[in-house]
C-alpha cells in the first residue's frame, strides 16, 4: 500500500516535470527554428559572401509587415528567413562549420600520428568557450553602447561564421605548410571576416 502511494506520487512528479521540460523545450526549439530554414542555394551563396563579401553590395535585411497580434489594426515588422534573405543571419553555417572544424583537427592530429579522442572533446570545448567569450564581451559591448534591440541568436549566428576563415586557414597550413602563402591566405580570411561583420 505505501510502496503503490510511494509510485503513485513519483509519476506524478515525473509527468509533470515532463510536461514542463517538453513545454520549455519545445518554446526554445521554436525560437530557433527559423535560424535553420536555408536551402543549397542559400548556403552556396552565403559562403560566397563569407569568402569575398566586397562585391555583395545590399546589406541590409528584408522584412515584410503582418499584421500584429498584440494591437489589432497595426502592423509589425518581422525579418525574412535565411532562405528567402541571403543577408539573414543563420545557424546552419556556423554549426556545420564547427563540427567541420572539429573533424578537421581530429583528421590533421591522426595523419601526424597524435589522435587520441580526448582531442575531440578538448578541441570541442576551447572553441565552444571561445564563442561563449566572445559572445559574453559582445553582450557586454552591447549593454555598456545601449544597444537593447541585440538578440543573442543573432550574435551566436555572426559568431559562428569565424570558423569558415578557420577551416579555410587550416586547410592551407596543411597543403603549403607554414609559409608565406599560409599567411596570406590567413589574412584575406581575417579580413573577409572583418569585413562582413562591419
């Protein structure tokens, strides 16, 4: 009898702390579903602008108006998704390129012969806490400007596109090694990157 009520009070708790998890997961997986609306198209040609973002000339993003649900009678300003706005920021690149960059490392440490899988987690983890600090020093930067209207999906997307340059760099550090044409290809890279972000 005590040990049914004991069961009785556990799936009770279970169920509801699983209908609360599922509520609060399923708000925060909605809110990053448009990061992740892209096409082909879009990806080819984002990577174009990454890569050589001087001839891209409309920078500002697109949006329509809908009318709003809060105020009945006016209209609201919403942004486009990414495959409908190139100049949208997506989440898409900047996760793909991070596991990208992961496997690369991984791949680069087994053919010099020094793999081992904890590689995988430390390479992981120092580039996920870089953009973790980067992202804290642009929240800061936000806050100490005044600049309220900064969403963190927004900033996490825009961080995340470093790894294209980085992938980029490696792969010419690992063909012609050290030199000169490694560094050349680092700069253009870093400038791209500056570049695109201003």
């Amino acid at each position: 009898m005590t040990a049914q009520m004991g069961f009785n009070v556990a799936r009770a708790a279970m169920s509801g702390g699983t209908d609360l998890a599922e509520k609060n997961i399923n708000r925060y997986l909605s809110s990053m579903k448009p990061f992740f609306a892209v096409t082909n198209v879009y990806v080819i040609r984002k990577l174009h602008v990454l890569l050589n973002p001087w001839r891209h000339i409309p920078w500002s993003r697109q949006s329509t108006g809908r009318a709003s649900a809060q105020r009945p009678g006016e209209t609201e300003t919403i942004y486009l998704p990414p495959r409908e706005d190139l100049n949208a920021p997506d989440m898409y690149i900047p996760l793909m390129s991070f596991v990208t960059y992961i496997l690369l490392s991984a791949l680069l440490y087994g053919l010099s012969g020094k793999f081992h899988p904890e590689l995988l987690g430390y390479t992981a983890s120092s580039a996920m806490g870089a953009v973790v600090f980067e992202l804290v020093c642009l929240r800061l930067g936000c806050y100490l400007l005044s600049i309220g209207n900064s969403q963190l999906l927004d900033l996490v997307a825009y961080s995340g596109y470093k790894f294209v340059g980085i992938i980029i760099t490696i792969l010419a550090t690992s063909l012609f090694g050290r030199g000169m044409l490694s560094w050349l290809v680092f700069a253009y890279c870093y400038n791209a990157q500056a570049f695109f972000l201003v």
